[in-house]
C-alpha cells in the first residue's frame, strides 16, 4: 500500500506515490546542492523541473492516474545526473575535484555481505576499500583498544540498511574522500538550518492564527529530532574519522614494528598521527 | 593511487570536451530557425548523438542566454503551463556566423590532416 499526494511542480499539480515522491526529491535535492554555488542554479533547477513535470504529464496523458517510481526513474535517467550536467570551461582543476565530490554517497550497513551487522562492508564500500582489510582493522582495533566495540554497535544501531537496490547504489557511490564526509555533514546542517527555519515559521504562523496548537507543537519536536540526528551525524562522523585515522596509525605501526623499521617511543607517538595525517598515505588509502 | 590516476588524460575529457565546444555552436544553430522550444532542441541533438541526457542542455541555454545569445520568451501552450520558447538574439546571430565559418575552417583542416597518410 502507498500513499498518493499532491505535489507541486515547476508550478503544476502532480500526483504522485509516496516512494515515487521521495526518489524525485532526493534527486532534485542532488540537482539543487550541485547547483547551489551558481548564480543561475536556481533557473536551471526551474527548467529541468519544468521538463520533468512535462514528461509526467505525457504519462498521465497515456492514461496513469499517478507517477509512480518507475516513472520518476525514467525521468531521472533521461535528465541525467548532476555531474552530466556540468559545463564549466575550468575543468582540468575542477575535474579531480568533481570526481571524488558526488555527494550523493551514503554511509550504509551492507546486510548482503556481513558478518554481524554489516558494519565494516558497509564501511568499506563508503571508501572502495576491501572488505577485509576493513574488517582486520576494526578487530585489530578492537583487540588493542577496546573503544571500536562501542563504535560498532553505535554505526549498528544508526546506519541504516541498504535495502533497495538505490540504497547499494548509493552506497557504493564514487570514489569518497575526508572532504566529502565534511562536505555532506556541512551539507546536512545547512539543510537541517533551513528546516529548522521553515518549521518555525509554520509555528509562528499557526500560533498568529490561534489553530490547533498541539500541531505545531508537532512540527517543533520534528525540528528538534532533527537537530538531535545531526548532531548524531556529526558524532558518527567524528568517530568514523578516529576510527580510520586510528586504524591507519595502527597498521602503520604494526607493520613498522613487524619489519623493525623503526623504534617509535611513547614520547613521539602523539605526533606520530598528525603526521601521517599530513603524509601522501591518507590520500593513497582513499 | 588516485592521484595518479587523475592525472592520466582520460579519453572520456578529451571527447567531453571536443563535443562541448560544438554544442554551443550546434545549440545557437538549431535556435536559428526562429523561435523553439527546449524539448525540440533535446529530440534533435539526441537524433545527432550530441548529447546523451537532457540535463545537459538546461545549464547550457541558461548560460548562454546570459551571454546575451539568446533570448526566450513565454508562451502560451495548448498542452499545460505557458513555455518559454528561445531565439537568436542580434549579438547572437552574428556569435553564430563567426562559429559557422570557424567550425567550416576547423572540419576543413581536420579533413585535411587526417586524409594525409
């Protein structure tokens, strides 16, 4: 069973299915980050919505009552992704950068390749890493400090599922970087600003029109929960940070120890991890 | 690794790039005609193979009706909401003269360097 609502689009009344809905405004939510820095994004966000809301009507016109995912699919392939869609002229520079800057990469448990939560596939499709080696790590991490374990059932209990088929697209993405994972969480708190903004007005308005308070007190608590799954988001992406940074350190170490390159004492591993920080390795690794 | 494979020339780039230069050109011609709406310019470069998603155009006309090349009004339409229908302006009819001849030299001597063998 599937809800069916009303949108509007690009001006115009559309029915369409709760999914449906969901993978459209995703998508256009994709468009309109790619399209945030430009002057004339929002013009262009406009005319593909226009165009997407005419091919729906030509679905409609065949006799759909409703668009449905597939059609939104459909509509989606034929407009193509954001990065299809870039014309800047300044691109050996910008091309690296956009590579590795799709944004629409999720952090997903991967429930088909797992062996308690899928945790660490899940991981290690987020970074294009093997399996494995994400795998050694987390346990070695485990065996030497004892705090992944927390991590672990922590990223069991948030990371959601990959699911549907989207949702392992998703997750496997392009290739990511630190400064994608900064980017999305800078990303999802300027969406949760403007939510957080949008709902208080709705609560101000209501409350100037006397209507049904406990709704607005509703929509607050929304704002509140999400304020709450951000911060969650950004603990989530702190501790996944340590965790690699750790993990590298670790095997760096191990390996450094196991071919007796060289002696690391107590005083010199604090600045043993900025360094590795600023070293080629980080970006080798991702 | 990454990194050096992002330095590598990619076939992908180059041929992005040739067939960015000619859309431009190919865009302002098929405006050319009088006034024409979006999805007749997507049916006729998709037919020539220039572009493979839709969305490739919108950022494009956008840009280059900034650039002062053209111009579109709206219009109303007997299926839907009004259309913005686009057209050269002057600036670009004569923008779209100087990529003709430029485009005739360039296939002229392309011709004439890849049929020396």
């Amino acid at each position: 069973m599937n809800k069916i609502i009303q949108i509007n689009l690009a001006g115009q009344a559309v029915s369409i299915d709760e999914k449906a809905y969901q993978s459209l405004s995703y998508y256009l939510q994709t468009l309109e980050n790619h399209f945030a820095n430009t002057i004339d994004g929002q013009e262009i966000l406009t005319d593909i919505e226009a165009r997407i809301a005419e091919l729906f009507f030509g679905k409609i016109r065949k006799g759909n009552t409703f668009i449905n995912e597939k059609d939104v699919a459909e509509a989606t392939q034929l407009m193509g992704s954001a990065a299809d869609m870039d014309i800047d002229d300044e691109t050996d520079t910008k091309q690296s950068q956009r590579t590795t800057s799709t944004n629409n990469k999720k952090l997903y448990r991967d429930t088909d390749d797992r062996v308690l939560g899928g945790v660490c596939s899940g991981i290690s499709a987020y970074f294009g890493m093997d399996t494995s080696v994400v795998r050694i790590i987390a346990v070695l991490l485990i065996i030497f400090t004892g705090i992944p374990l927390i991590a672990y059932f922590v990223f069991w209990a948030i990371l959601p599922e990959a699911s549907t088929p989207e949702d392992r697209s998703r997750m496997k993405g392009g290739n990511t970087t630190i400064n994608d994972i900064v980017n999305n969480v800078r990303q999802e708190a300027t969406d949760v600003a403007r939510n957080v903004k949008n709902e208080a007005s709705n609560v101000a308005d209501r409350i100037k029109k006397n209507s049904n308070f406990s709704k607005s007190a509703k929509s607050l608590t929304s704002g509140i929960e999400q304020i709450i799954k951000l911060f969650a988001k950004f603990f989530g992406a702190g501790v996944l940070i340590c965790l690699v940074t750790a993990g590298i350190a670790l095997t760096v170490f191990l390996l450094a120890n196991a071919t007796g390159g060289f002696q690391v004492n107590t005083g010199d591993s604090g600045t043993l991890i900025p360094s590795i920080l600023k070293s080629p390795t980080l970006n080798w690794i991702f | 690794m990454y990194i050096y494979l992002h330095n590598l020339m990619k076939i992908e780039n180059t041929q992005s790039q040739m067939r960015k230069g000619v859309l431009e050109y190919c865009i302002l011609t098929l405006t050319s005609s009088g006034e024409v709406y979006a999805s007749d310019i997507i049916t006729h470069l998709k037919e020539a193979k220039l572009i493979v998603v839709e969305g490739t155009l919108y950022p494009l006309l956008t840009r280059l009706k900034n650039a002062g090349l053209l111009k579109y009004e709206w219009k109303e339409s007997d299926q839907g909401p009004p259309r913005k229908y686009y057209s050269l302006t002057e600036e670009g009819i004569k923008f779209n003269k100087q990529l003709a001849d430029t485009w005739t030299e360039l296939s002229n001597s392309v011709n004439q360097l890849t049929n020396v063998k």
